[in-house]
C-alpha cells in the first residue's frame, strides 16, 4: 500500500507541474500574439509598392548578409545567427539588400523584374512578375512522403 501512495503522489506532482508549464505557454501565447498583430499593423501602415529587378536571393545569417550596422544592432542577439531569407535586388539605380517573408522568399524569381510591397527593407508580397504570373512556391513533401517515394524507387529497380 505504501507503495501505492506513493506512485500516486508523484502522479499528482506531475500533472500539478504540466498543469502550470501548460497555463504559463497559455499566457506567453497570448502576449506573443497581441505583439505580433501590433507589429503587423506597423508592416501594414509602412508598405508600398515598387518594382524591382532580383538580382541575388540566399538564406544567411544577417551578420554576414550585408544589411545596414543598424538593422544588424537591432536585432535580438538570438536572431543573430539564425538564418533569414535575403534578396539582393535593384531598385531603379540602387542595388539594395532586403530581407523577404519566407513564402515571398519561396516564389521569388531571380533575375526578373516585379512588383512587390515592401515595408522598409522588408518584401512582404509579391504583386506582379514581369513575363507571367506570380510563381507559386514548390509544395514540400512530408515526411512519410518520403519513404513512399524511396520504396517506389526500389520496386523500379527490381
């Protein structure tokens, strides 16, 4: 019986922990979100469209991305070495380094010319491809997707 008890003790501290762990992401949660739609409204009420030429597009750290020693400054020092999508690209005689969103990243082509909505240094959507329609990004396959594929590839062979 002692056993018992105590088995159920250690039950109960538990869920008691994972209890409060989950009410303080609750709450981190939503102070994260309110941030992000503040800031969103910020993006939103800076944004205007320009066309540019893409010269360059790579994921790099934003050290070594060649972006203005203010922008690097600000930037938390955690996000310092994350990796960021960069676009290189001319804006009438300028040639310009910008950050893009991550779906804008995917669909931009190179080496054409576009019109985007740009907040800052920030490409925040594409609104139009000179010679065609706006690329959509390549779908990523899942995971499991990919041992489908791999298991068909060696039943070809056999």
């Amino acid at each position: 019986m002692p056993t018992l008890q105590i088995v159920l003790n250690v039950v109960l501290v538990i869920l008691v922990i994972a209890v409060i762990i989950l009410a303080i992401l609750y709450f981190m949660g939503n102070k994260l979100q309110k941030r992000q739609v503040e800031q969103q409204a910020l993006i939103d009420a800076a944004a205007q469209t320009v066309s540019l030429l893409v010269i360059d597009k790579k994921k790099m750290k934003i050290t070594q991305a060649g972006l203005p020693k203010m922008v690097v400054d600000q930037t938390p020092k955690y996000m310092r070495w994350a990796k960021v999508p960069i676009v290189k690209a001319k804006i009438g005689p300028k040639v310009m380094t910008l950050m893009a969103d991550e779906r804008v990243f995917q669909s931009l082509p190179v080496k054409t010319e576009a019109k985007v909505v740009m907040s800052g240094i920030y490409i925040t959507q594409i609104k139009s491809v000179r010679g065609g329609a706006v690329p959509a990004p390549a779908k990523k396959k899942g995971f499991f997707a990919r041992f489908k594929r791999d298991k068909k590839k060696k039943e070809e062979k056999k």
